[in-house]
C-alpha cells in the first residue's frame, strides 16, 4: 500500500503540472492573440466604423469604451449568439471570443433595450472590469462610456448594475408599446443591487452590457445598464 501511495503521489503532481501548463499555454496563447488584434486597431480610427467594416470585419457595428476601465472594444452581431463566443472581431477563433450584439437587437441601437455580450477573463481583459461596479465606490466614480456607430457618437450614462442569472428579465427586448417599457423601468429600479436617478423614460434607449460572474454559479450575470445620449452625428 505504501508503495502505491509514493507511486501515486509523483503522478498526481505530474498530472497536475501538465494540466497547468496546458491553461498557462492556452492563456499565454489567447493574451496574444488579444494584444495583436488590440495592435492591429490602433493604427485606425475608430470613430470610422465604416472603414473598420470594410478593412477587418462587415459585422463590426460599434466601438464602446467604458471610463476608467480596460473595456475599449469593437461590438460585433453575428447570426446568433453563438458565432462570437470563440471567434475575435477578425472572425479567427479565439477562446477569448469577441464583444458582441444580441443577434435580435438592431444594428443601430435603435431599439429601447440592446443587450451586448462579451466574457469574464482571469487575465482582466474582455468585460472582466463589469464586475467592478458592483463595488458601490466605483459604481459611483465611474458613469460614463462612450458609443461610436457608423452615424453618430453616443454618450453612454451608467445608471443601474445588476447580479443576476441569465434568465433575469433585463435581458428583455420586445416591448409592444409604452406600458411594457415602463414596466421594465419599474422592474430595474426595484431589481438593481446599486443604481442612480438620472430621470430615465420610456422614451430613451438603454444598453444591457452582460458578462458572466461565477458568484452566483455558471449562469450568474454581472450587467451594467447605460442611456444612450446623442452627442454628434457624422451624417
């Protein structure tokens, strides 16, 4: 028996070490392919959403910087809400996925609520820093973000943050007339865990940006909400 215990503890230890290596490998691999693809935008403007659709990708429909965080994406939409969850903003697999539209939402954010997607990496990048306006400190630092589309500039207003599952309610998109909208503005300020009066009507358009947090296990969702505000159209 003891025998079998010295046998079985080196290979234990082996096993573990490849399999770290294998996610350190795996990590090292997706950091680079994150840092190019961040490279290859740079040289680029990316208020030009139009060139940016002809030059990398004609899914590209926005770019979203959020304030003080490391959140400075192109936002992709894809057939379905699956296309993107391994592929980069160049369609190259990537396990680190892109930041993406649901499918279901208009192009130009025209609709009351667009829901984006993007993952929670272990490296800090993609929407790894949603999380952080949960922090009521930082929720109330950090308002604002920014919108490019291939017509106008948004201003992005945060006003509510969320710690739900994946079925929650926020997630809602089809609202038939008026009553339904404020019955979603009802249903935010009773439901969010940190928000912020900034006189939100049924008139506005919110954004739903949704990242996953294993607080609440696998379907546990980090989402922050923000009013689109129209700054400067550029047709």
């Amino acid at each position: 028996m003891k025998k079998i215990v010295k046998i079985g503890v080196p290979l234990l230890l082996v096993a573990v070490i490849a399999v770290c290596g294998v996610w350190l490998f795996r990590d090292m691999s997706m950091n680079n392919q994150i840092e190019q693809l961040a490279n290859d935008f740079k040289a680029y403007d990316v208020k030009n959403i139009s060139k940016l659709k002809l030059d990398f990708n004609e899914d590209i429909v926005a770019w979203l910087f959020l304030d003080g965080t490391n959140i400075e994406f192109p936002v992709v939409k894809g057939p379905d809400n699956d296309y993107y969850l391994n592929r980069d903003a160049k369609k190259e697999y990537c396990e680190a996925g892109s930041i993406f539209m649901d499918y279901r939402c208009e192009e130009d954010f025209s609709m009351f609520n667009t829901v984006i997607y993007g993952h929670n990496l272990r490296n800090g990048t993609m929407f790894s820093n949603l999380k952080d306006y949960g922090d009521a400190s930082f929720f109330e630092s950090h308002p604002y973000g920014t919108l490019y589309t291939e017509t106008s500039e948004y201003k992005l207003e945060i006003f509510a943050y969320f710690l739900v599952d994946m079925y929650s309610d926020v997630y809602e998109l089809a609202f038939v007339d008026p009553a339904s909208r404020q019955e979603h503005l009802q249903f935010i300020e009773e439901s969010a865990l940190l928000s912020r009066d900034i006189g939100v009507t049924i008139n506005d358009r919110i954004v739903t940006i949704s990242t996953c947090n294993r607080a609440l296990g696998k379907s546990g969702r980090s989402i922050v909400l923000a009013r689109l505000v129209d700054t400067i159209l550029f047709h």
